[in-house]
C-alpha cells in the first residue's frame, strides 16, 4: 500500500495572504483541521493548522472586545502564523512508513508532493482507515491469535490448515509479542461462521490459540 493509493485529492488550500479568520471559517465549514499554503501554482509554500489557529485566538489580542478581536483576526494573515517548514510524503511513499514520519514528528498529517508541486494529502485517519481495512475488521468476522517460535514456514503451515477445513483467511498480522524475544503473534481473521471450525481445525494440530484476553499468556507459549 502506498500513500498515492489513498491520499486525499480534492484539497482545500489557501493563500499566504488568507485572514486568520477566513481560515477558521474554511477549517469550520469543511470540517478540517490541516489547510495546506500554496502560491496558487501548487507549491507548498508552509502548512497551518487547528493547533496554529487556536494558539492565534489565545494571543494577548484576547483581552480586546470581541469586535475589536473580529477586526484584528481579519487582518493577521496565515503567513504570520503558518508552520513554513513542512514535513512531507510522496505517491511512492509507503502506508507503513508515513505511519512511522507522522509518529516520529508527532504530526498529524502529511503534504503529498510530486515534482515539487502539492498532489494530495495523507493524516493520521487516513492510516487509521488503511490499517483498519488491512486488519479485515468487520462485523461478520472474528480473529483469535497464534503464539509461535519466529521460524520459515509457519504461516504457511497456518494456511494450509485453512484450505484443508475449507476457510477463508480474511486478514493475518504478525507481530512480536512483547516481552517474549522470538515469539510472535499471528491474528488471523476469519468469517464468523468459520470461527469455531477455525480454532479447532489449529488446535487439533498442536497450535495455541488465544480467542480472547488473557493476562497471564504463559499457558499459550509455544514450547
């Protein structure tokens, strides 16, 4: 998966010379909380945020009336207030790896440019919505998990399993399990209807399943 696969197109972008309160109005009305600064040619030229805007309203200009206020607002541009060096993606950026960017600069969206011109953009929901759909969560599915040694071959042996019982694997996520070095977890999903003949089908051939929360998960470690 990657970002130009599911970014954002149809931007709203404003201008460096956008009031402040045109801004509050945009964000309000769309429903937004990020609005891209371009020079009308699609180059980025900074980025402003909810964050920015809420900081401008709790300047010291606060302890002017609301008219006086109103007034000040429509005059300060987002140039004055605008984050210029912006943290960006491209197209070919992986999901996986504007997850880690947004992570690590504690952010919540990313610019998407190609050539040097703004094509899209990607937040934090965005990725949510991707990783939800690659996990397979919906109503009519349930997932248990499988404690494995990390070794070839072990999903692959899951698999065929679930082509032998007939089932139809819906999502599988590895991941280590934390505080176990060299053991890992497989959430598979199945189709609710599937879920006991899932379990049973694994478990008759010596695999741990954990179906639900357990605190103590040292029953279920492979040997």
């Amino acid at each position: 998966m990657y970002v130009g696969w599911n970014m954002i197109t149809n931007l709203i972008t404003i201008s460096p010379e956008t009031s402040v309160f045109k801004a509050r109005e945009m964000m309000d009305h769309h429903k937004i909380t990020h609005l891209p600064v371009t020079d009308g040619k699609a180059h980025l030229l900074g980025i402003v945020t909810d964050r920015d805007l809420r900081q401008a309203w709790a300047s010291p200009a606060t302890t002017l009336s609301v008219h006086e206020l109103t007034y000040v607002l429509q005059k300060l541009t987002v140039d004055n207030i605008m984050t210029r060096k912006v943290v960006t993606a491209t197209p070919d950026m992986t999901i996986e790896r504007a997850a880690r960017v947004l992570q690590d600069h504690k952010i919540g969206c990313l610019p998407v440019l190609k050539n040097d011109r703004l094509v899209g953009m990607i937040t934090s929901t965005d990725l949510l919505e991707v990783f939800l759909k690659a996990l397979g969560l919906s109503e009519d599915t349930r997932r248990f998990s499988i404690l494995v040694r990390d070794r070839i071959g072990i999903v692959a042996e899951v698999g065929k399993r679930m082509q032998e019982a007939l089932i139809n694997i819906r999502s599988i996520i590895v991941v280590p399990l934390r505080g176990h070095e060299g053991v890992w977890q497989l959430m598979v999903r199945v189709n609710l209807v599937d879920f006991p003949t899932a379990v049973d089908s694994l478990k008759s051939a010596g695999f741990k399943i954990v179906v639900d929360y357990v605190e103590d998960v040292t029953p279920f470690l492979p040997e």
